[in-house]
C-alpha cells in the first residue's frame, strides 16, 4: 500500500475537504469531526466529480412537515444528479425500502492517517 501526502492538518480543518490528485486519480479527503477520510472523486453512476458536491446532513423525516437533521457534514451529495453517499463509508444513501439493485453501489474509499501534522491517504 503506497500512501501520499495530502496535505498539512491545518489545510484540512473540521468540516473541510481538499481534492488531491494520486496515481493519477482523483481523492477527496475530508475532515469529520477531526477524523480523516478519503473517497475517489468519482460518482459511481455517471462519473461526475463526487468529492465537488456539497457536503450535508443526513435527513430523516416520520411525515409531512417534519425533518431531523442528522450527522451534519457526512453526507456528500454528487452535483450532476444529487446521489448522496457517506463519506465515512463510501456507500450510497438509500431508503432500504426504495432501494433496487441498481442503485447498491459504493465509492473506493481510502485509508488515511496523520504524522507529524502532515495528512496521508493510503492507496
Ligand atoms: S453522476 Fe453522480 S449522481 Fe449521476
């Protein structure tokens, strides 16, 4: 497993995100509440750039007129179509009672680690 630099700790604060390029492809490496983690930035259903769209809560609602906002900033939701996946795991957000098969997909994920206040993200 090779790892790259993705950049100090201070160019990643808490609910950031920095797009490094490695081995030629392109990670988003974001900042969750002081945890590093690091998605190809590439949306599995058309290949838009995942890691460029903006990044919200998860939201759950019980019917009309009420929502809960939950996990702020975990959620990345791609610009073309609006296809959210978790950061933390890659996978995309569904309701389980409309989900298909088509839609089962997932995002290659990265491990990362931080030494001597520089980022890594491991491929
Ligand atoms: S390309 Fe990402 S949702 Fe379509």
């Amino acid at each position: 497993m090779k790892r790259f630099l993705a950049g100090k700790v201070s160019e990643i604060p808490e609910g950031s995100k920095k797009i490094i390029q490695a081995e030629g492809r392109s990670v988003g490496v974001y900042n969750i509440a002081g945890q590093y983690y690091a998605l190809r930035n590439t949306c599995p259903h058309q290949g838009a750039e995942l890691c460029s769209g903006i990044t919200a809560s998860y939201i759950t609602s019980s019917g009309p007129g009420d929502f809960v906002y939950e996990r702020e900033g975990e959620i990345v939701r791609c610009p073309w179509h609006q296809w959210e996946f978790d950061i933390k795991t890659g996978c995309m957000i569904t309701d389980p009672k409309m989900r298909t098969k088509t839609y089962d997909v997932t995002v290659e994920r990265y491990d990362v680690s931080v030494e001597e206040n520089q980022v890594y993200v491991h491929l």
